[in-house]
C-alpha cells in the first residue's frame, strides 16, 4: 500500500481540537494566541513526510446547524461553544493551509463527516485508496477495503480487520453498535440502559439491529428486553444520526487534491507573523548556503528543525527572514490582540465557506 497513490481526507475539526487540547499556553510576542495552529500544522507536516500522500485533503464543519438538528433538535445540544481563545485561530489556520496550496472543503447542511464519507466513497470509485485522518470513533463505519482510517493519535492505521479487533465489531456493524449504545458528546440517545458492552455484545450475538428487533425474544435478559422494545423509536433516530452520509454531489478532481508545493512567499510571511521560528526555518534556506527547498511540497526537504533545537517556536541564530516587505497580515489588523497575554478578547469569525483552493502562481522549487 506503501507504493500506491493513496487520498488521505483529514477531519479538519477533530485535528483542530486535539491540537489545541495538547499544546497550552503559546502565543506571539502580541498575545495572539497560536497553541491550535502550530499543532496542526506541526501533525499535517509529519503526516506529509511520514505517510507520503500523493493526494491530500481537509474537511471542517460549518458551524452551522445541519440535517441532523431537523431530525433531533437536541443534537449537540450539550457541546460547549468553542473556547474563545480557539475562535481566532480557525481563519488565521486556513489562511496557513490554503498558502500550503491544500484543498479545503465545507459543504452546507452537512457535517464534515459526511463531506469526507462521501469524498472517501468518489476515491473508491476511481480506485483510489482513501484514508480518513481522525480519532473519531464514527469513522470506523466508512472502512472497507478501498478505505482506512489513520488515528493520528496512536499512530495506527485500522483496516477492516484492525477495525473488528479493536473495537469488537466488524465495520459494517459499527453503526448497529452506536445506534444502541448512543454517543453522550453529540448527545444521540441510543437505548437508555445500554452501554458500549453491551451493545458489542447484542450484535455479535445477532449480526444486526435488525436482525435483534425481529429475534427480541431471545433475549434473555427480560429488562434489556424490555428497555429494546420500549425504545424502538428511539433507536431508529440513533441510527440515523450515526449514520454518515456517502452520497453528497462532491467533486473528486484528483488535480486539485494532488499534494503541490506552496505558496512560499505567502507561508513564510505568515510563519514569521505568528512567529513560527523553527517551522520558517525548514521552509527557507540557511544564510551562506547554496541549497534550495526540492521535492513535490515543502515538507519533502529533510528537516532543519534539529538545527534550531526542539522544533517548538523560538529563536534561531541562522533563520533568513523574507526580503520581501509586507504590510501588517490578517492576524493583526482582523484579531485585535489584548495588551497582555491572557486577557480575554473577541475576533470575528471566519464564516467563508470554502471549495476549493484558487490555482494562483505560486513559487515553484528552483533547482539546484
């Protein structure tokens, strides 16, 4: 699979939150804060030089309500709103992705799991391998032979087979499982009573929900049987909102997911903005040398980071800092910064729904 043009679809929010849950505390000198963004640029990057995608992609939601809010007005009614100190990262990290010359989707009404079941369904159409970058549990659904999904937090690729090992049920009966035992973050009900082993259970024992509604007798347990049967209704509902959706009119133009070098110019100014010292330094070359950033993207190049120390931002005797002037970004004049770190602020949200990144010139790779 190795050799094999692969798609990887990352799940843009699930990367988004974990990246700002594992760094704390950073921001500029200004105090806007970038713990979200240097995470997720630092995960997509070894993702790129690890994995080695030929095709690559990211999905976030809209913010807005979708089709499962018209089916069940609770949906996610128990999620907090985004911390404040996340909000102004999100535009300022798109901008940083479409300099990287990635494609970047929403798609209304929809979530973005649907945008990338979908997306995953058009690449097995074409042949193409799909693998879904997440730590959701709910994308375990989508595998199949022409589809994996990659948890970035483990650092392990689940097939079908890897799939029913871990979690205890085959792909195609992950929805029967969540359907059952429900999902308290996005508030789906499922069976009240019934948990994540019992549920396992219940499908091991008779392959479906289907199959457990038309052999409820067999049961044994009268109040599990009982509490099934009660919750008939309710139990469709859930399984309808776990399911995700893989018929979405999306369009898989291979060209455009193809993995290209980026903006340079555009990405340096904005790493130097948000003080990214040792992610600029991999992305330009040393002072006094000869050598030029080569390959497919700009992550291709062996890194420089070990030069500069850990590879967290900071200083770095030997950083080229772009010749090119360039008048105050985004970050400054959209985000008003607090005049000491910590202090609560408000920025507007990015609200542009995005397609696909404009083929703009862009500075290509000089050859050595």
């Amino acid at each position: 699979m190795a050799s094999e043009k692969k798609l990887f679809l990352i799940d843009g929010n699930s990367l988004l939150y974990r990246s700002y849950y594992a760094i704390q505390r950073l921001s500029t000198s200004q105090g806007f804060p970038t713990n979200a963004i240097y995470g997720f640029i630092n995960t997509l990057r070894k993702i790129v030089e690890q994995e080695k995608p030929h095709y690559l992609g990211i999905v976030f939601d809209t913010g807005k309500p979708t089709i499962r809010h018209q089916m069940f007005k609770a949906y996610k009614a128990h999620r907090k709103p985004m911390p404040e100190d996340l909000i102004p990262q999100v535009p300022v990290l798109k901008k940083v992705i479409r300099a990287m010359n990635i494609p970047l989707f929403q798609y209304e009404n929809y979530e973005a799991d649907d945008v990338l079941g979908s997306l995953a369904k058009k690449a097995g159409e074409k042949r193409i391998p799909a693998v879904i970058v997440s730590t959701d549990k709910d994308f375990l659904q989508l595998v199949d032979e022409g589809t994996a999904v990659f948890n970035p937090a483990k650092e392990v690729y689940l097939d079908e087979a890897k799939v029913k090992e871990i979690f205890g049920v085959a792909p195609s009966q992950v929805v029967d499982v969540l359907s059952l035992w429900g999902d308290p973050s996005d508030n789906v009900p499922g069976v009240p009573g019934i948990g994540e082993k019992t549920s396992k259970q219940l499908i091991n024992q008779f392959g479906s929900v289907e199959n457990l509604l038309h052999r409820l007798s067999e049961v044994k347990n009268p109040r599990l049987r009982e509490k099934i049967d009660q919750n008939r209704d309710q139990l469709e509902l859930s399984r309808q909102l776990v399911t995700i959706e893989k018929n979405l009119d999306v369009q898989l133009n291979l060209d455009d997911f193809t993995l290209s070098p980026p903006n340079t110019e555009e990405l340096a100014a904005l790493f130097q903005e948000l003080e990214f010292t040792s992610l600029l330094a991999d992305l330009v070359k040393k002072p006094g040398g000869a050598e030029k950033t080569t390959g497919r993207s700009w992550t291709s190049r062996r890194s420089e980071v070990s030069s500069a120390g850990s590879g967290r931002p900071g200083s770095s005797p030997w950083i080229r800092r772009p010749t090119a002037s360039r008048p105050p970004g985004p970050i400054s004049s959209a985000c008003p910064s607090p005049s000491r770190r910590g202090r609560p602020f408000t920025c507007p949200s990015d609200t542009t729904t995005l397609e696909r990144p404009p083929r703009s010139p862009r500075t290509r790779p000089m050859k050595s």
